[in-house]
C-alpha cells in the first residue's frame, strides 16, 4: 500500500519505520530538514520537506492516489486541517491523531463527519484505556475502537453466594446495556444460550457499555469490593484520561504534579480526585503522603527514564503494582527485569491501530474470547447482505452466535431483538470459529 506521513516525530517516526518494514510504500513529510535527513539515513523510505497543511505540498507526496494519509504532527489543528486536505486531494483513508479531548470526544461538533476524516486517533487515550482496563480487571478487555472505547469486555468470577448463581440468562435482569457473551466452567469455554444456569465457580465474559458494566459485577460478586489506592505521577493527557477512566468508587486516585499551574488546572478539572503539587519520588514526600502504602502507582511523566525509575523506586518502597508508560518500546522488553508490573507505549498503540485500519474487509476478526474456539469479529453491513434491513430476530444466524453491540455514527449500543441492521452500522459479533463466511453471506451478501 500508499502511505504518507506528515510528521516525523516520535508517533510519526515510528509509523513509518514499522510500515516500511512490513513492505508499504512510504512517505514521510515534515518542516525540518535535520529531522528528515536523521530519519532518511535511518529507514529506506521518502521524504519530503515542507507544509503539510498545503495541498500543493501534499499532491508532491503523491497523497492524490494514496491508501492511507496519517497526519502525526504535535499540533491537533495543523492534524485535521491536513487529514481533511487530503482527503479532498484524492486519499482513500485519513487519519488525524488528536491530543485534545475536545477533538477527540468530538464535543460540540462531529469534527470527523464535517472535516470528512475517516479516524481520528488519541494514543493517550489508547493507552490510558489500557492501563485503566488492568487495573479494572486484569482479565479485561476493551474494544477501544469501537465508539472510542464506550463498550468494553470484562471478565468475572462468579462466587458462591452471588446474586446470579441457579439463575438462567433471562432471569438476571442485567443492566440495558450488558450481555454475557461466554462462560469458562471447568476449563471449557462456550457461548450460553436463554437456557444457560449460572453456577459457582463460573467465570462469565460480560461486553457491555462502559456507563453499566461495573454494576453487573455485583451479580456475580457478592460482598463490598476493597477499594484500590492508585498514585499517579505527571499530568499530561494521558493522565487526565486515566483519571476519567477510574472515575469509580472502587478506586482512590491521588495524582501528583510539580508545575503549581497545571496542578491547580488538573484540581479544576478533576474534582473526583487528590491533586497534589509534589514530586513523589522525592523522599520526604513519599514519606509524607505514604507512596509504599499505595496499591498501585503509575509514572505517565513525558520523561521515559524517570517513569522508569520512579516505578522501580515506587515498586521497592512495597507498592504492589508498578506501571509506567514509555515512548521508547525498546525499554518494554526489559523492565520486568527490574521488577515493573506493565509497561505501556502510546506510540506502539497508535501504530497498531494503524495496523488495524490497514486491514481490508467487511468482517474482521478483533480478538478470542476463547483462543481458537469463540472469536469477536467486526462486521460493516453493506445493502447487498441477506440480514441487512431486517430486526434481529428475524436474521438467520449460524448456531450460538451474538450481535453484541451496534455503532451507529459514533453511538454504540447493545441491542435488542427487534433492532434492524443496516449499511452504514458496524457490528460486535461473537461466534464460533470459521463463521467468516457466513457473516460475510449475511450482512455483505458476498
């Protein structure tokens, strides 16, 4: 495939490198010859120098016939503006990273449909997701490109005296927007139907939206949940992000920042948490506020060095977890040497969700939730599938499969049965493997 990239930093940079490698042709333009000249001595690609906000500049990258434009400077207006340039000189697909959450939420304005951008991408927000999801529930999935993330999948165990135990599925009365997708019992996995009994024991996989699934834990976890103490350290997006994704009672989220300004910003704008204006590494204030009595503590500093290490000195003060974010994904592979729980890299989520839009098909497969035995594929409906224009309980599904959740623009929802699918809605489907076919047959009529 054609990409070009405008902008080669650090996000940039490593979408071209990892594109290249695996045989797309790339161009990468960006306003700094030194810059240029570093990474064309580094990766076989092509590079341009200049503006990618002007179109002359973009039809000389040969955007005009390309598969997929990424704008990936550090500036979010100059990202739209570009992105929408180029799909109004001739590229099939665009893609604009985006640090606001004001873009990103697409508050006040669908800023995609207006500025005619197929994607727009947050890698803060990616991974900021991520580390919320392992802490939530290590066993935890979130489809984080499904509605930006407003339908996730969970994993729970069912203990003896809770409310769902000798109940069937319809008994449950489970929240609107919540479907239990498969059951693990006794080492084996499958998809329960209408007459499926929950047992004790069971371990259930719930996807569902992310304002009703943490109270569907409570049908199968009975007794009060231990509230979880999480240190954050730095407050870039990532942690604003991070701190909206523990808005839970479950969690105790105090976050600490060392420039006064943004932490009285972050106090605003975050009143279900402790802002602090210190630097936890710091020992007189780890003293003071008790870092090593912390359940979790969480480096998201721009500094990958100091993430690391104040993660290492947080995990050998006694604080349980340790995690760290780090630009550099060389660094991933080495720190559960030294005792850090996860790492995470914002730039190798934003590449893989490049990836992921690369990928060609109306039916992709997403993830297992049983590893080759029940698959989640995404399904886009086009007008020439047998299904499309009927209600659910009226299309002919192959055996135990599940229409889990519907976008519609970007509103997700978990349907009903007499919800109708049409072309333009992407579904969650979950099925057996080697359903392809069959939900190609359905909904893409080829």
């Amino acid at each position: 495939m054609k990409i070009v990239v405008a902008g080669a930093g650090q996000v940039g940079r490593h979408a071209a490198e990892v594109l290249g490698e695996s045989g797309h042709s790339v161009t990468v333009i960006d306003t700094s010859a030194r810059v240029l000249r570093a990474l064309d001595e580094a990766i076989d690609l092509k590079s341009l120098h200049g503006n990618c906000a002007q179109a002359e500049k973009l039809v000389e990258a040969g955007v005009a016939d390309c598969d997929l434009f990424i704008a990936a400077t550090s500036n979010d207006e100059t990202n739209l503006f570009s992105a929408s340039l180029a799909k109004g000189v001739g590229a099939k697909k665009c893609l604009a990273r985006v640090h606001h959450s004001t873009y990103f939420s697409q508050r006040g304005l669908d800023y995609k449909r207006y500025l005619g951008i197929d994607e727009l991408l947050c890698p803060e927000f990616i991974t900021a997701q991520a580390i919320a999801r392992t802490l939530r529930n290590p066993g935890a999935g979130t489809i984080e490109n499904f509605a930006n993330g407003t339908i996730q999948m969970h994993k729970f165990p069912v203990n003896d005296d809770a409310p769902a135990v000798s109940k069937a599925l319809p008994a449950l009365n489970l929240p609107g927007r919540t479907r239990i997708v498969a059951i693990t019992r006794d080492g084996d996995t499958f998809i329960p139907t209408r007459k499926t009994v929950i047992q004790r024991g069971d371990v259930v996989t719930l996807i569902g939206g992310t304002d009703t699934i943490a109270n569907a834990r409570k049908f199968f976890f009975s007794g009060k949940l231990k509230r979880s103490h999480v240190v954050i350290m730095g407050g870039a997006s990532i942690a604003v992000w991070l701190c909206r994704a523990l808005k839970q009672r479950t969690f105790a989220v105090r976050l600490f920042e060392t420039k006064p300004e943004r932490a009285q910003e972050l106090a605003e704008k975050l009143d279900h948490i402790t802002v602090i204006n210190a630097d936890p590494t710091d020992s007189a204030v780890a003293l003071d506020e008790r870092i090593s009595d912390a359940d979790v503590f969480v480096a998201v500093t721009g500094d990958d060095e100091h993430n690391i290490l104040a993660a290492a000195q947080a995990k050998a003060s006694g604080v349980n977890t340790a995690i760290t974010v780090v630009q550099r994904s060389i660094y991933i592979r080495l720190l559960p040497h030294i005792g850090i729980d996860y790492a995470f890299s914002p730039r190798s989520d934003a590449v893989r969700e490049v990836q992921r839009l690369l990928e060609t098909g109306p039916v992709l497969e997403l993830t297992h939730i049983a590893k080759g035995k029940i698959k989640l594929y995404e399904v886009r409906p086009t007008s020439r599938g047998v299904g499309v224009g009927l209600p659910l309980k009226e299309v002919q599904f192959p055996p135990q499969t599940l229409v889990v959740a519907i976008q519609r623009e970007d509103i997700a929802t978990v349907p009903g049965a007499d919800d109708v699918i049409e072309e333009g809605n992407i579904l969650l489907v979950v099925g057996h493997h080697g359903i392809d076919r069959e939900l190609r047959k359905l909904f893409v009529g080829k």
